[in-house]
C-alpha cells in the first residue's frame, strides 16, 4: 500500500469513528473536547517524563510505561474526538485546534499515521533498552507531534 | 506472594515513583494535578465506549482500543501523579481526592492493584472477543473504580 492511500484510509478511519460515535448516541462536543484537551494532556506528561529519564538518569521502567502510554493514546482512536461540531468550543478551555484541521482530512490523516508508527516504534524501542535509541525515536516523536501542531494547533 | 504483601508491594511503588519524580525535578504540583485529572478523564471516554458497546452494537475492535487504552493508564505509574504536595491545589479544577487518600498508603496499593488487575484482564478478555465475557469483565472493572471513589473521591 503506498503511502497517499494509507492516508486516504487514515483518514477515513477517522470519518468513520466519528459515525459509529453519533450510532451510539454521541456524546456532547463539549465533552468530546475535553477528553481530547486530557488525552494530549496524558501525552505531555509522559512526554516529559521520557525528556526527564533520556536527559538524565535513565530508568527503564519508567520508559517502558511512558512510552507504551503514549502508543496506547495514539493507538486509542483519538480521530473520534474530533467528530463533526467540535469545531469550535469549550472543554477545559477553548479548543487549540485550527479549524483548518477539520477541512483537511488528508493531511490529518498523514500526520497521525506519521505520529502512530513514531509511537510504536518507541513502544518497541523502549522495551529493547538501549537508551540512546530511545533518545533518537523519542526525537523523532518529537518531530511527529511539533507537525501537527505546526499545521494545526493554535498557539498559546 | 500473598494479597497483603501485593498491597504493601504496590504502596511502595507509589511512594518510590514520588521518590523518582522528585529526583527528576519534580513537575509542579498543579501540573500533576491536571495531569491525574487528565488520565481519569480518559479513563472516562474509554468506559463511557466500552459501555456503548456491551449496552449497543458491539464492534470489536473499538473495544479492544478501549480496553487497551484503560489498561496502558492503569499501568502508567499514575501515583506519581499523587506526590507528597499534591494533597490539595488546582489542575483544571480543585483536586477531588479527599487527603484520606494522602494517608493511608495501605488502602490505595490495595485498590489501585485491584483497578489495575480488573482492567489488564479486561484487555485480554477483549481480544478473545466474545461480547458476554468482556460486559462481565468490565462490570468488574466498574467496581474497582467505584471501590476508590466511594473511599477517596470528594463527591460532585
């Protein structure tokens, strides 16, 4: 599969959970963004811890479950919380994210494909526990994340 | 090992991940407030899915993301998250754990290793697939968390 049609069907795997999501009975866009302002919340947090242990003292421990946190994030299905009307609005604070973002689905689709195989390589990096190639792949998660936002994160 | 030793065991693990934090150069207080609150709210997103699924149409691999994502929060090490300093604040609201919780470091390793045991099975259960098993082991799940708020968290 080449790489334009994996993110064509990236991105329809994010249309999609957001159907299945209204089947359900969609939950309230309020809520769908305040659960997406906390799941990147969770990545900061272990974002920070992997900085802590790559910049300092290593444990490997504490690698493996920051890392494998952010890959079940990534992996969690996170498109669904970006489901048509939540544009715009408030979870724990105004959305940070640019409307652009809901009329690309392409590029969304490349850049979270791009973030999900940067996560799990890390994942797998981690358990391996040589701490200089933790220290590459998290650099190049890093990269993956500063992308997206790039295009689509309002800043602060 | 037997259950009491199991709960001394996670106890310590909560204190020794405080302990590491602090050597790191310990996040603000605030900071790991809104971070915990952060990780239940997803907590909260997967249950209120994994829930429309035992209760709806069931799709399997929406649930096995779910339940994975439950599982990689409950074996992200959240009691840093809990450090000596956090016992009152604000992250994105005023904390809701009652400061019982802060003292009574015997109680907490018991109900987090249970939460933690319910919601590993609960992964593996998903992946096997069958719909009546994994209703069962997510009611299972639900009682292991309402166990801690029924103990320790201040009510709405």
């Amino acid at each position: 599969m080449n790489k334009s049609v994996k993110s064509i069907l990236a991105a329809m795997i994010v249309v999609a959970s957001a159907g299945a999501l209204a089947q359900q009975g969609q939950p309230k866009p309020e809520n769908l963004i305040k659960w997406r302002q906390s799941a990147y919340q969770v990545l900061a947090w272990n974002s920070g811890r992997l900085k802590a242990n790559v910049d300092g003292q290593y444990n490997k421990d504490e690698v493996v479950k920051a890392a494998n946190t952010i890959a079940a994030i990534a992996n969690s299905g996170l498109g669904a919380l970006f489901a048509a009307g939540t544009e715009q609005g408030k979870g724990w604070h105004d959305t940070s994210t640019k409307p652009e973002f809901f009329k690309d689905a392409h590029r969304v689709g490349e850049l979270a494909g791009n973030f999900n195989k940067e996560a799990n390589e890390l994942a797998k990096v981690a358990v391996a526990g040589d701490a200089a190639a933790v220290k590459e792949q998290f650099g190049k998660l890093g990269k993956s994340c500063k992308a997206c936002h790039d295009d689509f994160k309002i800043k602060d």
